[in-house]
C-alpha cells in the first residue's frame, strides 16, 4: 500500500498532541541550554558595545555585503564571534533535541516509561555521531544554500539521516548517503515537509536578528523553543515516514 502524506501529518500530530508536555519540556530545556551556550561563548559586553556605534546606525537598510565592508575590523570580528556563537549553540541545541526525541519515539513505539530526563539520559550515547553527522549536514547546506537550490536539495538529502543513523547506530557518513538514496526515491513525501521546515527556520533567524545585539534574552528563549517545536514536528514526521519505509 503507498504511503500517503495526509496519513503522515495525521500521525504527526497524534503523537506530538499525546506527548505534547514531554516535547515542551525537551524544547524548554535544549533552548535554555542554546541561550546559554550562546551567552557563554559570545563576545563580552565591551566589544558587543562596538556594534552600536554610528557606523552600524547608519547603515539601516544596507545588505549585508556592503555593511560589513564600511564597517571596522574589529567591528567584523565581533560579528564573526557573535554569529559563530549562535551557530554552534543552535547546532548543540539541535543535536540534543534530536537525541532526546528520537529516543522519546522510540521509548513510546517499545512501550516503555517516557520522561524527559531518561530521553536525554539514554540518548547521551548517541549524542556524539549525532554532532557529527549533524555538524556535516548543516555545513553542506549552508554552502549550499548560498546558491539557494542546492542548499534545499542538500537538506531533503540528508533529512533522514539523524533517525538512520540513531535507529542502526551506524556512522555520519554512510547515513547520510543512505538517506539521500532514500530522499531522491521518496522526494514527494519529504520536499514538502523540508521546504516549509527552512522557510520558517529562516523567517525565524529574520526575526532573531534586530536580539543578536541586545540582551533581549527573553525573546531569543521563546524563538528558539518555538524553532524546537517546528523541529520536533519535522523529527516526528521523518521518523514515522522512515519507519513505514523500513516496511515496505
């Protein structure tokens, strides 16, 4: 029997509404360690006090390119620290959010007792494939994505890889080229769900963006809880897709 999208979605949702206190609590506790990691390892106040000089007040409505251009060296330092920060808290927030709910789905498909704090405890050893994996991923899309189209394709590609790898507990490497095998031959079923996961991830890191430079700490915390929502309805559909996939 084919495997329809509309019976994904439904799926999908059963199971985020049946642990929905669960997946916030996880999306809570892995933005809460994002905000941190970021606020560890960002510049300190003197050098973010840089940025609000005149050169960068002036410059509403410039792209990107040429703003850095006017701006100084050491106001470019500052942005590489800051934007280097949020990326690798962002990558340790979502490796730790597709640990703990992959093994929260796989504890409720054996029927097992589900808390949060035994997700992320059973999920500790998978933890560093999973950065692995996950750190080449986002590399790959990110050069992608700066001609846009390959960026996507790279995404869907590699979009199942976290649950193979986690579900056979093999490699970044060879589920990652497992994954794009499966993507391409199930590219209807998983394009859509991907694209509509980067569009409101980018809108999001639009949105983020007027935060990178004050301590709106607040703000940032709930972007990033309802980005973990966004991501944990995607791990769920992947996972339940690659399951029926596994059966057929």
């Amino acid at each position: 029997m084919p495997i329809m999208a509309s019976n994904l979605y439904r799926d999908m949702l059963n199971f985020f509404r049946n642990q929905f206190s669960s997946i916030i609590l996880l999306a809570l506790l892995t933005a809460i360690i994002s905000v941190i990691v970021d606020q560890m390892l960002s510049p300190c106040s003197e050098q973010l006090m840089t940025l609000s000089n005149r050169n960068i007040d002036d410059s509403a409505g410039m792209s990107l390119q040429p703003l850095v251009q006017q701006i100084s060296v050491e106001q470019q330092w500052v942005l590489i620290k800051v934007s280097a920060a949020r990326t690798f808290a962002r990558l340790v927030s979502h490796v730790m959010l597709a640990g703990g709910l992959l093994t929260m789905i796989h504890l409720v498909t054996n029927h097992k007792p589900v808390s949060v704090l035994r997700a992320i405890g059973q999920s500790l050893p998978i933890l560093p494939r999973l950065l692995l994996l996950m750190f080449l991923a986002t590399l790959l899309v990110q050069l992608g994505l700066l001609i846009i189209v390959p960026g996507i394709m790279l995404a869907i590609a590699f979009s199942l890889a976290p649950i193979i790898a986690t579900s056979h507990n093999i490699d970044a490497i060879k589920s990652m080229r497992i994954s794009a095998s499966l993507a391409f031959a199930n590219f209807w079923l998983l394009a859509p769900a991907v694209f509509l996961w980067l569009i409101i991830q980018a809108s999001l890191l639009l949105l983020a963006t007027p935060f990178t430079m004050v301590s709106s700490l607040v703000a940032t915390l709930l972007l990033n809880i309802f980005s973990n929502l966004i991501s944990s309805l995607l791990l769920i559909y992947l996972y339940r897709l690659y399951m029926l996939l596994r059966q057929l």
